[in-house]
C-alpha cells in the first residue's frame, strides 16, 4: 500500500515537523526575549518617573497642608487682644479686630488639594503595576 504523499515516506513526515517545531521554538524565544527585553526597560522609566513624580508632588502636598487649617496667629493675637482689653481698659487701646469663627478653606484649596491627592495616587498605582508587571 502507498502512502498518501508520494513524496514523503512516513519518517521524513515526522522530521519535517520536528524541524518545524523546533523553528518555532527558537523563532518565539528570540522574539519573546526581545519583547520582554524592550518592556523591562520601559518599566524601570516608569517606576524612576513615578518616583520622582511622587516625590514631588507629595513635597508640594506638605507645603499646601497648612491652608488646610485655620492660621492658629490670627486666633491668639484676638484672643489675647480681647484679654487684654478685658482686663485693663484704660490702658490698652480699643481692639476692634472681631473674633470671627473659621469658616474652613475655600473651594479652590480644596479642588486643587484633591488634584495634587488624585495625582499622587495615579502616580504610586503607575508604581505599583509596573513593579507588578516586572516580578511577573
């Protein structure tokens, strides 16, 4: 009985696929080593861009923080105008500086408090998956 391809014999079907096979296998790892060579490289810019970025912006966070409380000179100079006023009269000048409760920060401090806050987390979450992505 002939076989169904004249021009192959039974071994040298299996030789053919072993060399394919074996191509491919060395065609893929070629190609996926220069894959994840280029997008090691591209994680480690990102993790050093995310961690200058955080650091930045959290000094900028730190710096901002205080208009997020009321100012604790204004408070005591009024109050202690008032004492003084209270206790001696005569002797202290009129202090007509009302004491006014603090009413919080504006609008504008909060939004741009809760962009440098959405900001950082963006950043440390662009750290995260590419340390993520570079232990897989």
């Amino acid at each position: 009985m002939q076989s169904p391809h004249p021009l192959q014999s039974q071994g040298d079907g299996k030789d053919t696929k072993s060399r394919f096979w074996a191509t491919y296998t060395r065609e893929a790892t070629d190609h996926d080593g220069e894959f994840l060579e280029k997008y090691q490289s591209d994680m480690d810019i990102v993790l050093i861009f995310a961690g200058l970025f955080s650091a930045v912006n959290t000094s900028f966070i730190i710096n901002m923080q205080s208009n997020l409380n009321p100012d604790p000179f204004y408070t005591t100079n009024v109050l202690l105008g008032m004492l003084l006023q209270t206790a001696n009269s005569s002797f202290v000048p009129p202090f007509n500086q009302p004491y006014a409760p603090w009413q919080g920060p504006g609008t504008l401090v909060i939004w741009i408090q809760s962009l440098t806050y959405a900001s950082l987390c963006a950043s440390l979450l662009a750290a995260l998956g590419a340390v993520l992505g570079k232990q897989w």
